[in-house]
C-alpha cells in the first residue's frame, strides 16, 4: 500500500500569487486540448487540447477500441477520433513466433500448435491498450502503426510494484490443462498464469488473444529473483476493480483502462479536473459518462469512478474518460446504438466548432467536418456556418468512432443522394 497522501480531498491546490506580467493575449481555440496552464493571480484555469494526428507522440500508450479487423491488421480507435492500425507481428512474441513457426513449416498438415486469425481473435468494440509506435503524413493522410506488444505496452511498470487487485492487460502466449500461461511484458515475471476457472467470460480464444486481468496473488521464486502470478479475467472483477486516490502517486501503475474512484475539483466550460495523488486528472466535454451530458452537469465535491486513457509524456497529465468501458464482447447492434453506417437520419445542432459541428442523433452525439458539410467551398468562418443551435439537419452516417462513441456524418448532398450500396469511409479527418 502506498503511503497516504495527507491531503483534503475536497481541496484545490493553487499556486503561489505572482506579480502580474504583460504578455500579449494568446489566441485559445476551444477544440484545442494539449494541455495548457495559464495563471492569474492565485488560479490556475486549465486548457488542454485532444489527441490529434498532429501532436500525437510516439511512444504514448493509450487505451483504444478496436473498429475493424483484417487478414493482417487491426483498426484500432483512438480517444478524440484518432485512429491506427496494429499489424499481425505486433500482437505478442508468442503469436508472431508461432506465425513464424507455421510459415516456416513444410508440413502442411496442422500439427500440434493451431495458430487463429485477428478475425477470429479480436472483436469489434473490445477494448485494447496500445503504443504509438510511428506515425506518418502522406497525401492521403496520416499512418499511425500501433503495438499490442506487452513489453512494449506494460514496459513501465516494475515487478517490485505489482500487488493484488492491479489490472494488466495480458496475452495468452501457451494453454494448457488447467489453464493459461499469459505473457505480461513485465521484466522478472517468471510465470504470469490464469485457472480456466478465473477465465470463464473472458472470451479466449487461443495464444495470442488480448485478456484483461486483475492481478490476485504475487508470489517470489525460491531464488527470491523472479516473480510468480495468479491472474483472474472474470469480467465482473475486472469491471469492479478500482484504485483509491491515495494510490495515484505511482504513474507506472496508472495504466490505460484502470479506474479510478475521485472527486471532482473544478469545472469550467472547457474541462472538468478531478482530483489524484501527485498530478492534474483532466475530463473532456465529450468523455462524460453519458454522450449528450455537459460539463455543467458536474458540481466540485461529486464523486465520479473515471477510467485513464492515456498520460501525456511531457507534462504528466493524466487523461480520463468517465464512459462505461465494457469488458464483454457486445453486438454491433450495441456498439452502434440501432444504426448502421449508411443509414440517412435527422439530427439536430448541439455546437458549431472551427473545424465542423456536433449533432445529436437520438441519445447520441454525431460529428461532421467543415469539408463534409456541403459539396460547395469549405472556406467559410465559423460565423458564417448556417447552423444555428437546435435546427434540424438531414445527415447520412458515414462511420462510427468507437472510443468517443461518436458518429461520423456527412451533409454533402452528393453522399446524400447515393442510392447504391454505400462504401464505407472513415472521415476521421
């Protein structure tokens, strides 16, 4: 148990008052989320910008959600409509060994090891921990490659540091009788290993498979050098798993997906903070926990459960979202809330931004960017934009962002009138 934090947990810490010093006003764009602190007097007033393909920063282990899936790849969604792929040899070392085994194989009998595809592996809709490894600009965009990879994923947390009731995200790299042996990424970790009986909903398929896994005993060899784990993947343990406030001092064990029980500290229109151990938690307008509530819905002193998505490398922020992260493989009749991409329906304005204006279809909110709001010119100021709050406006749903669970659309009349079998487009930026 890390030491407590002797701290009101209804207190906002602010900084020391400063003599004033002019500087010419900075232009602050709302859609903007990399965080920014600028003070006045004894305040902080925080500003942060999303994710974007702009300042996204290899090496930044994320929470995403996985959109599509391939022979050889899988389409991974990232926060704030941020997607990238995770090809077939950044899954494990285990599963890219057995491909190399099977490839390499003159017998083109099966044998003993059966190798599964990502389709047969992966889900739409699950939720996976990834590294940025590259991204790229091109013509036709930005190539964000992401990792799988435990040691690349886990490679920040020490073995000294693993306790009961941690949550991991773990591979499946060997079955056998009774069980799993799950690859952890996490140096001196002899034996991470997972009973049948603690894996039942946890939907494995085979090596190589993604499983969430609460960490239910530590245990050190006999040479008291390396480390032995039991492991527990019942969805509802590993849903129900939570982290104290006094115990987000460790950034190495905030990994991407765990929650957090806090207490909300300020809320403004921009962002929401919540209170941790030793760093800021910041809550965007669109990671609340139901998709159409508002920051204004919140009072200082709430308790929330939050989840982290990623932590910035630089400044440490710890980002979280406040959604129901679901553990259990769901219908694309769920992920997708009754609709299909392709479908034309009604929504109705919620807020004109810079780059284009959100839409709420139904109980969810929907997205469409300046170029997809009509075939004419795009050029036009964000006061110019005929779309006045609350008017109603025939859209055609052209894909759904699955971490932000946020619909894609198009105004174009072009994409409108299409009558025959609509091709999918991801118009994610």
């Amino acid at each position: 148990m890390v030491g407590k934090v002797e701290r009101d947990l209804f207190t906002v810490k602010r900084s020391k008052p400063k003599k004033s010093v002019k500087r010419k006003k900075e232009s602050i764009d709302e859609d903007d989320f990399e965080l920014k602190k600028q003070k006045f007097s004894d305040e902080v007033v925080v500003y942060f910008e999303p994710l974007s393909y702009q300042n996204l920063p290899p090496g930044l282990v994320t929470i995403g959600c996985i959109h599509n899936i391939t022979k050889y790849d899988l389409g991974v969604s990232l926060p704030f409509m941020v997607s990238g792929k995770v090809p077939i040899t950044r899954i494990s070392r285990s599963y890219t060994a057995l491909l190399k085994k099977v490839t390499e194989s003159s017998n083109a009998d099966e044998g003993e090891d059966e190798i599964f595809s990502l389709q047969s592996l992966f889900k739409k809709g699950q939720y996976v921990v990834t590294k940025v490894e590259s991204v790229e600009k091109s013509d036709r965009g930005h190539k964000v490659t992401l990792s799988l990879m435990p040691q690349e994923v886990n490679f920040g947390i020490a073995a000294s540091k693993l306790r009961k009731g941690l949550l991991l995200q773990c591979i499946v790299a060997s079955i056998e009788d009774n069980g799993y042996v799950m690859e952890t990424g996490i140096s001196n970790v002899k034996v991470a290993f997972l009973n049948r009986a603690k894996a039942v909903g946890a939907g494995i398929v085979g090596v190589g498979s993604v499983v969430w896994c609460i960490v239910t005993k530590v245990k050190t060899s006999e040479e008291e050098t390396s480390l032995h784990l039991k492991l527990s993947a019942i969805p509802n343990e590993v849903k129900e798993a939570c982290v104290d406030v006094v115990d987000t001092d460790d950034f190495s064990l905030l990994l991407p997906g765990t929650a957090i029980s806090t207490t909300v500290t300020t809320v403004d229109k921009r962002c929401m903070k919540l209170l941790l151990a030793e760093s800021d938690g910041i809550v965007g307008p669109h990671h609340l926990q139901s998709s159409l509530e508002q920051l204004s819905d919140y009072d200082v002193g709430q308790k929330v459960k939050a989840r982290v998505m990623y932590i910035t490398p630089l400044s440490r922020v710890v980002h979280l979202t406040l959604q129901q992260l679901t553990f259990t493989e769901r219908s694309n009749e769920d992920l997708l809330h009754g609709l299909n991409i392709g479908d034309r329906t009604q929504g109705q304005v919620i807020e004109v931004q810079k780059r284009g204006v959100f839409f709420k279809i139904g109980s969810y909110r929907a997205f469409c960017w300046r170029k997809h709001l009509s075939d004419k010119d795009s050029s036009l100021e964000q006061d110019d934009l005929n779309f006045p709050p609350g008017s109603e406006h025939e859209l055609r749903i052209t894909a759904y962002h699955y971490m932000d669970e946020l619909y894609v659309v198009s105004l174009q009349k072009s994409i409108l009138e299409e009558q025959v079998s609509f091709c999918v487009v991801l118009f994610l930026s």
